[in-house]
C-alpha cells in the first residue's frame, strides 16, 4: 500500500531518548497532523523521517521502500519534501532564487511539475517580492517561501512543522487555504501543530504525540467528543 | 624624496596590483570558509606551489629570461589545472574529513599541508629564488613611468572579480554555493548533494590561487616562506572584507595592497604593522567586515 509508514521509532540525541515507539500510518494522497505540546517530539519524528535525526531503531516505508538510514539528500530525491520549523531562508537570495535552489536534477514525484510561475500562483503574495532577499521578509512571506521552494523539488509527501507558528490570524487563514489546495493537487501531507483549529481545518486524520509517545490516533470527531484526552495532551483543553 | 605624482601614481599603480594578487588568493579563503566553513591556512602555499609548477612549465617552453612574454599564459594554464586536480583530491581525501571539526583542528592539519608542499617544493626546485624576467619596456602613463605588467595583473584581477560575481549571482551552481553559505542542512534537505558542491569549490579556491602564482611570475620572484608572509595578509583581506562577501574581498584587498605599496617606502619595517593597525580599525567600527553581514553565523 503506498503512503507513508512509520513504525516503532526510537530515536535519541546523544544518551537522552525523544522517541519512544512512535508509529505512524499516512496514506497516499491523505494529510495528516501531529498534535502536540512544546517539546513533545514533533519535530523530532519529522526530522527522523526525513533523515536529519538518525533513529536507533525502527522502520520508515515510503510507498513501501525503506528509507530509515537513508541521508536527507537520498530521501528528498525519493520524492518527500520538508519545511523546517525555522523555515531557513537563504537570506542573500531573493524570493526568485531561494524558490530555484529547490529545483532539482531528480525525478519528478508529481504529474505537474512545479515552476517559479506556479509558485506565484498558490502564492501570490511572493511574485509581488520576487527580486527582494530573504532577509527582509516577515514571517509569513517566509513560511510561503519555504513552502515554495519545497514544491519546487516536486515532492510526493510533504512535511510541514508548524507551518504557521508564530503567525497573524489572517496569514494563518490565508495558509491554510493554500495547504488545502495543494491537498487537492494530491499531495500526502503530514504537517505538526500545536493548534486544534487550524489543524481541523486541513487535515483528515490526527495523531497526539506526549512526551515522544503516540497518545492518540484517531479522527477529529472522536477527539473532540473526548475533552479528558484534549485536556490531557493539549494546549487548550 | 619627493612625494609629487610621479612618486604617487607608480607606487599606487603597484598597491592596486599588490591588493589583485592579495584578491586572488583571498577570493578562494574566503569563499572556501565560507561555504565549508573550513580555515584554509595552506591556501597561500598553493599560490607559492601554483608559481614553481608555472615557472617549469614556462621554462619548458623557453629560457627563463627574454622569452616570449605569452608563454605565461599557458604556463599559468598548466598550474592552474595542476592545482585543480591537486584540490579536488585533497578536497576528497583529506579536507572532507575536516568538516565539521574545530577551527584548531583545521588549523593543524592545514599547517601539515604548509610543511608537506614546503618540503616537496624545496625538493623539487631547491633553495635558490626562481624567477622569469619579461624585459618589457615600461609604459608612460600621465608622464610616469609604470610597469606596464601591473596593468596585466590589474586586468586579470578585474576578470577574475567580474567571473566569480557572474558565477556566483547568474549560475545555478553558484546560487547553490550563496545557499550554502547559510545553510548546508537546508541544500541537503532539498535533495541538492552538498559533496560535489564542496569539492568544486575548494578546487576553484586552489586553482585561483594558483592563477595568482602564475600571473605573478614575472613581477616577484619565488622564494620558500614567501606563502607564510602572503597567507598573513590574506587574513588580513578576509577579515576587513567580510568572511564569504567576494567584492567584500575585492575592496578589501585593494586597500591593503595600497596601504601595503606605500606603508613599505614610508617604514619598511613597520609595514605589516600597519596593515594590521588598519585592520584592527575596521573591527572595532564593523566587527563583521565592510561587507559581511550581521546575519551570518
Ligand atoms: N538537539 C537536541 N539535543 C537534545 N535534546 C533535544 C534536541 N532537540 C530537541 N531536544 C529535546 O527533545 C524533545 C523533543 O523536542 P522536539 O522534537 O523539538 O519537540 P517539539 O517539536 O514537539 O516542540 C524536547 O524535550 C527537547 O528538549
Ligand atoms: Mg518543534
């Protein structure tokens, strides 16, 4: 079954463990969300998944081929793509050139592969900053980029952490649009998130993790049904 | 002596082929530091190693004095391939281990390098000072004297100045290379193999460093130790330039070129001190460099 699967990671930074056993299930074409309080491993599991952070143990299946051990580089070529929390703009770039350093020599995971153009589409707020360097952005035109730049290796699998952190209102509504469109496009997403809100509005399916343990899987009509397990894992209860 | 023009504009016209040569061989410095974050104390030892292979090579082709004077040109040719192959190697076997690791380290083992190509060229050309005499006459700009080999140099530090910027600002690869200067996890992560990148960037260092050794030639001969006291001043350049900024480097190395030309006449003895005063100056007002940023970490 394609989709991606991860299954009993553990993974540690140096002799202290994150991870305990974190399994996941996201099909093809879904978009799923990881809850979770600060420091809970959200970015952690994503981070394993992506190769930055190297599990000691445990299983990573994209489209059932093996990519736990693999490098970031290898991975991102199999077609999964990764916006960091920090969203790690190429500051003496402008908007044009961060989005063309994504372009890759891989093949493409995408019917449609991804333009400068494109990206003006989903995003019109950057064709706007198109010659302007990534130091002088907000936050926001930040995120868009590196989402952008992203789409512009032409992933199948997207991760987002926490794409809207830290983030106004209306740049949060506006994103969450966009995300919903390129969940349209047929894109499998898996993006963390602190918030229930935003993350009802866009994904299918939710997952909770606690202390580097999944607490909860499940649809977002049986969590809201249960305040003791908001309550318990998230923010606001 | 009298300071008039016709003192001023020759020994300006020397600083500012002084500062091409302290911008050849920064331009790689700089640019390896600030890509791979390595700290390249062999990198003059490369210019001195890139001038011997030239001077061979030059010398294969004709006598060492009254030859053709465009036999530098593919004598430089020759050492500049020479050294290109020679850093994309040592990028492979050696350097490659060295990311990642404390600058002390690299510092070491970059003196190694220091020592070993010392000894290989002491080896190979012996002691003695090796020089190409060009016999060309002198030009006379604005009623002065000048070496007219000053403005070769000038005009190859200008191309070399207006390359590295197209390649840098107009090619792919160098947009990778500016990306990766802040962030080699991110150009990873974006499926972009960081390793062939390292290894063309360090190869272009040391083969501009050995353009500089050939360029060079026929104006100042080659002695052991020379790399030592170059080495110094192109801290020197990368400092007041601004780790990773290529006109940055370029501004830089044509101020302490000039400084340098005439701070030799005024105090022989005192000249690399007052570079180095100089240099201290522009630290306290921009701690980053004229032209780095604050944003680089
Ligand atoms: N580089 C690191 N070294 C050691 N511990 C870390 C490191 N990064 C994160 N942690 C710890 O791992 C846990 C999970 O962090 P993280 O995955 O960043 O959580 P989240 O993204 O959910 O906020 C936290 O307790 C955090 O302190
Ligand atoms: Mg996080």
């Amino acid at each position: 079954m394609p989709g991606l699967k991860v299954r009993d990671l553990h993974t540690y930074y140096g002799t202290s463990h994150i991870l305990f056993d974190v399994s996941l299930e996201i099909e093809d074409r879904s978009t799923v969300c990881l809850l979770g309080r600060n420091g809970a491993g959200k970015t952690t599991t994503l981070k394993s998944i992506m190769g930055l952070a190297t599990p000691r143990s445990g299983a990573i299946l994209l489209d059932d081929l093996e990519i736990g051990g693999k490098s970031p580089v290898d991975i991102a070529r199999l077609g999964v793509g990764y916006v960091p929390e920090e969203r790690i703009i190429f500051p003496d770039l402008t908007v044009r050139e961060n989005l063309e350093v994504g372009e890759k020599t891989a093949p493409s995971y995408v019917v449609e592969r991804w333009s400068v153009d494109a990206i003006y589409g989903l995003f019109p707020m950057l064709e706007a900053l198109d010659g302007r360097v990534g130091a002088y952005l907000s936050g926001g035109e930040q995120q868009m980029l590196s989402i952008g730049r992203t789409l512009m290796g032409n992933p199948s699998l997207l991760l987002l952490d926490e794409p809207v952190e830290g983030l106004a209102p209306a740049v949060v509504s506006a994103l969450s649009t966009q995300i919903n469109r390129l969940k349209k496009m047929g894109l499998t997403i898996l993006f963390s998130e602190q918030n229930l809100a935003f993350s009802e509005a866009i994904a299918d399916r939710v997952f909770i993790i606690e202390s580097g343990r999944i607490k909860y899987e499940g649809t977002f009509a049986d969590l809201n049904a249960d305040a003791g397990l908001k309550h318990r894992y998230l923010a606001v209860g | 002596m009298e300071f008039g023009f016709d003192f001023v504009f020759p020994q300006l016209m020397a600083g500012i082929s002084r500062g091409m040569l302290l911008f050849l061989v920064a331009a790689g410095l700089s640019l390896i530091f600030g890509v791979m974050n390595i700290l390249n104390f062999a990198h003059a030892t490369f210019w001195l190693l890139g001038g011997y292979i030239a001077y061979s090579a030059f010398t294969a082709f004709g006598p060492p004095s009254g030859a053709n004077p465009l036999l530098v040109i593919p004598a430089t040719a020759v050492a500049v391939a020479a050294l290109m192959l020679l850093g994309f190697g040592l990028e492979r076997v050696l350097i490659r281990r060295m990311y990642g690791r404390e600058v002390p380290e690299q510092l070491l083992l970059t003196f190694a390098l220091v020592l070993i190509i010392g000894d290989l060229i002491k080896l190979v050309w012996g002691v003695e000072d090796r020089s190409v005499f060009l016999g060309l006459p002198p030009a006379v700009i604005f009623g002065a004297f000048i070496n007219i080999y000053y403005l070769v140099i000038i005009a190859v530090g200008l191309a070399v100045l207006a390359g590295l910027y197209w390649f840098l600002q107009r090619t792919r690869f160098g947009r990778i290379v500016r990306a990766a200067v802040h962030s080699r996890e991110m150009v990873e992560a974006l499926g972009i193999r960081i390793a062939t990148i390292y290894m063309v960037v360090f190869g272009l260092g040391v083969g501009l460093a050995a353009l500089a050794g050939g360029v060079v030639l026929p104006l100042t001969p080659l002695a052991l130790g020379a790399d030592i006291d170059l080495i110094v001043q192109c801290f020197a350049v990368v400092v007041v330039g601004g780790f990773g900024s290529v006109i940055g480097t370029f501004v830089a190395a044509i101020l302490i070129g000039v400084t340098y030309s005439f701070a030799i006449f005024l105090w022989p003895d005192g000249a690399l001190a007052i570079i180095f005063l100089f240099v201290i100056a522009v630290l306290v007002v921009r701690p980053w460099g004229l032209f780095g940023t604050e944003l680089r970490t």
